[in-house]
C-alpha cells in the first residue's frame, strides 16, 4: 500500500482517534504526522490491514499520550475547537464525550465509533476484556448524567 | 445508548484537513526516499555538485542498502534469523549484548522494610505511575498471559515500593516479561553493571545469556525501572520491542 493509499484508508480513523483525544486540532494535527511517519520509521511486519489498522490505533493512543506527557497544561476552551458544523445535540454529546479522562474516552470511541469488538479493544489497549467492559460502564455511568441534562433541553 | 448515535454522526464529520493529508503524504514519501529533486544551487559550481551528489547518493542510498537487512529502518547492522550479533547499530543508537552469566542472577533491591503488601487493578497502578503500562509494540504471535501490580505500604499507607510484571507468551514457546518500577529498577535487574548501550541518546544495559539464548535489557526513562526479558524470540523482533520504548 502506497503512502497516499495508507493516508486515505486510514487518515480519518487516525485523525478522528487523535482529535477526541487531544480536543484540538493543533495537536490532533500533530499526532497525525507523527503516526502516519512512525508507520514509515518502523515499518512493522503487518500481515493483515485489520493489523495494519488495530497498529495504527495502538500508536495512534500511544501517540497521544506521549504528547500529553511532553506538553505544558494548557486549557484549551473546547468551544473554540469544535472542527465542523454539528446539530446542538450533536455538538452536546461530542462535548460530553470529549469531556471525559482519555482511557475512557478511547474506549467508548473504539466501541461506539469503531465499532470494535471489546475483545479487539483489549488487545489495542493490551488490557484484559473485563477492564475494557469497566472502562465502558464507567465512562456510561460518567456521560449519563451529562447526556440526559443535555436531552431535557431539546424536550 | 441512542445518545451515542450523536457521537457517531458527529465525527462522521470530521475529516482531516486536504493539506494536513498532502503533508503526511509528503512526509512519508520523504522518509522512504522518495524525496523531490531540490533545485541546483546556484553559486555551487556543477563539477562540485556532480560529485558531492554522487557522493550524497552513495552514502544516502548505497550504503545503507548494502547494510540493511530490508527488515526495519532502525537497523544499520544486518543480522541474520537464527543467529545472535553481540553488537548491533542502529539508526539512532547502538547496542552491545554483554555475555556475563552472573549479571542474571542479581538479587534485587530489597531496601528497607516490605511493607504491607497489597496487589492492585492494573488501572489504579497506571494511575499511581502516572502511564499505562501496555507494550508499545508488540511482535505479531504474543498475546499477554498474566499481569499483575503489587505495591508495599508502610504504615501510614504510602506506597514505598510497586512492581508491575507482565507475561506474554507466543504458540511457539516465546516468552516475553516486562517488569516496571517507580523511581527504581525493577527486582531482577542487573544493578551491577554499567550501561553499555544507548537509544536515541538514553543509556540501557543490554545482555544476553547464550545458555537459554535469553535476552535481558533494563532501563530508567523517566522516573520509571524497566526490564524486559525475552527468550524464544528472534533478536530483531527483541530490538524491536526495546526500541519501541524510546519511541
């Protein structure tokens, strides 16, 4: 696969990925490049693109993290960062979500926007299925009551 | 949760920016080699600029060509399956695999009093560590066995010791434990030894004890012990593994 083809297939997903993690685009920007050269630098032996993907994901939250590890804390208003034009109610759970501490964050996207089984989760995240599935109860006990004071607006 | 249907076509609308896309394209090209042609200097007289060239293109092309094992950018020295190489060069580091047989079979630190012992969800630990304790990268085949965190309290609760040890196994009889921390390195480390190895500029203690082919590397990288043993694993694949860590 070409480096264009690897950027189109996968960009959106790394992108994606990065942006709820990070909640800015300077630094989702970032973390983009630094995956996409990682894939070149190291050139992992991927014999499957689910390889290819599930790899990407895992630098991807490594990627992330590191960032975290390096930047000075700066708050960064969430509300000068929203990147396209959302419905309120989209734009309320986009928030709600991003709101929450990163593994959780990750979790509930992997689960939600992926579509990635808990077991598959487990193995990018290299935790066992059951702290995946507390991961997910607690990051739903966190969004719920966020969620429904949002919903009750649009009543 | 219908709530999470919002989430979902929310980021169905986030897309990369074209130009970010085009740079990482750009960018990757670059590091395979495949950089553009970069317009002539023009105060550089052509015969000299023939020659530096070649000369670029020799060191830049050839001679890693000849070097690389076509396996991974990061390596200048080739090795071969099968084989062990006690010195091994890397992009940003090196490597030297001591032999010694004792440094294995260090005690560990044990100072001071244990403590009251308590072993711990691994996420409370990541938390105590302040980083996740997962590999980096992991060779395709491992798969992780068993992991645990176990901390030492003294008497007023605080943690005076922690020890987080991971095993991954692979069907073939690999095995691969990573062990971790705080503050410290790891039980089982070899502490008597100086650092005889570096990556990307860090300083690490490689060795290799050829009686069970078992490979063993130990580390500070802030503020955090690490030690990680391998046996049944090739070299390049163990490299891999260390390398990923000074990511």
């Amino acid at each position: 696969m070409t480096a264009e083809e690897t950027v189109q297939r996968y960009g959106p997903m790394v992108y994606r990925i990065a942006l709820s993690q990070t909640k800015n685009k300077e630094d989702a920007e970032d973390v983009f490049q630094e995956v996409f050269l990682s894939l070149i630098r190291s050139n992992p032996s991927l014999e499957s693109e689910e390889h290819r993907k599930a790899w990407l994901i895992r630098v991807t939250l490594n990627c992330c993290k590191k960032h975290f590890r390096s930047m000075k804390k700066v708050t960064i208003p969430l509300t000068e960062d929203i990147p396209c034009e959302f419905t309120p109610e989209e734009e309320d759970v986009y928030r709600a979500v991003l709101s929450l501490p990163q593994k959780y964050k990750a979790v509930i996207h992997l689960f939600y926007y992926e579509d990635l089984p808990v077991k598959e989760i487990g193995e990018i995240l290299d935790i066992k299925e059951n702290a995946v599935k507390t991961r997910l109860f607690r990051a739903r006990q966190m969004l719920q009551p966020k969620l429904r004071e949002m919903f009750e607006q649009y009543e | 949760m219908n709530s999470m249907n919002k989430y979902r076509s929310a980021m169905d609308k986030v897309e990369p920016p074209k130009e970010l896309a085009e740079k990482a394209i750009r960018l990757m090209e670059q590091a395979q080699g495949k950089q553009t042609p970069q317009p002539r200097r023009h105060w550089f007289r052509p015969v000299y600029g023939f020659a530096a060239a070649a000369a670029c293109l020799f060191v830049l092309l050839v001679i890693p060509a000849l070097l690389n094992n076509g396996s991974g950018h990061i390596f200048i020295t080739k090795l071969e399956a099968g084989t062990h190489t006690s010195s091994v060069e890397l992009t940003d580091g090196f490597l030297i695999f001591e032999e010694p047989s004792d440094v294995f079979v260090s005690p560990g630190v044990h100072a001071g009093k244990r403590g009251i012992k308590e072993e711990w969800e691994i996420t409370r630990y990541e938390e105590y560590i302040g980083r996740e304790v997962s590999l980096p990268y992991r060779p395709d085949g491992f798969s992780l066995k068993e992991e645990s965190a176990i901390v030492y309290l003294d008497e007023e609760s605080k943690v005076v010791r922690d020890h987080y040890q991971a095993r991954y196994r692979e069907p073939d009889d690999g095995e691969l434990t990573v062990s971790i921390s705080s503050g410290a390195l790891p039980q089982g480390s070899a502490y008597d030894v100086p650092d005889n190895s570096s990556i990307r500029g860090e300083p690490l203690y490689a060795g290799y004890d050829p009686a069970d082919g078992r490979y063993h590397v130990r580390f500070m990288r802030e503020g955090i012990g690490y030690l990680l043993e391998a046996r049944g694993i090739s070299q390049e694949e163990f490299i891999m593994i260390v390398w990923h860590f000074f990511e």
